[in-house]
C-alpha cells in the first residue's frame, strides 16, 4: 500500500509542462495553431493521427485525407512549465495568452 501511495504522490507532483503548437500543412501553407497542458500528449496524438491516418484535428480533415498525412508537421513553438503553487485553470490561462501571442504573428488568411 506504501508503494502506492508513493507513486500517487510522485504522479501529483511531476512537473507539468504544457505548449503552444503549431500544426502545418507545408503543400498549401495553412496551419492550425492551439495549446496543451501536456506538450508529449499532443506529440503522441499527432504521431498516433499520422499512423492511423485519422485526422489530428477535426479542421484537419478535408485536407488530410486529399494529401495524406505526409504533408503535415507539427511544430512545439514554445513550452512552458506549470509553476508549483498554480493551479490548473491559471496555468490554462497563461498557455492561451501564450497562443494569442503566437497566432498575433501568424498570417490569419491561412489558419484553418
């Protein structure tokens, strides 16, 4: 039971590092910008939605099926880790400022 307790403890207190990603379409340029709380998760979605084939986003999927997943990439543009005493609405907040940041210098003309 100790063990147990001590691996829920290390789970609660691993640092949490969430990003602002950017998913883009390198035969027309268009890209899908967004953010996480948990920067490999989205790796592994992207890596999984290439394997499979299925669409990584739902804006994703007329184009993902026309040119395949080939044409696709996705980029980490910053990290950022969740700070000790931040709760987890605050750190949410600070990866979506994050991302208006970000999409304030990104061509809107070519956002899916």
């Amino acid at each position: 039971m100790n063990k147990r307790k001590a691996l829920i403890n290390e789970y609660k207190e691993r640092k949490r590092r969430g990003c602002v990603y950017l998913v883009t379409n390198i035969n027309n340029g268009k890209y899908l910008i967004g953010h996480s709380a948990n920067v490999q998760s989205e790796q592994n979605k992207f890596q999984f939605a290439c394997m499979t084939g299925t669409a990584f986003h739902p804006r994703l999927r007329k184009d993902w099926k026309e040119v395949g997943t080939q044409d696709f990439t996705l980029k980490v543009l910053e990290e950022l880790e969740q700070k000790p005493d931040q709760g987890q609405e605050a750190f949410m907040d600070d990866l979506k400022a994050l991302e208006q940041l970000w999409r304030a210098t990104l061509d809107p003309a070519q956002e899916y």
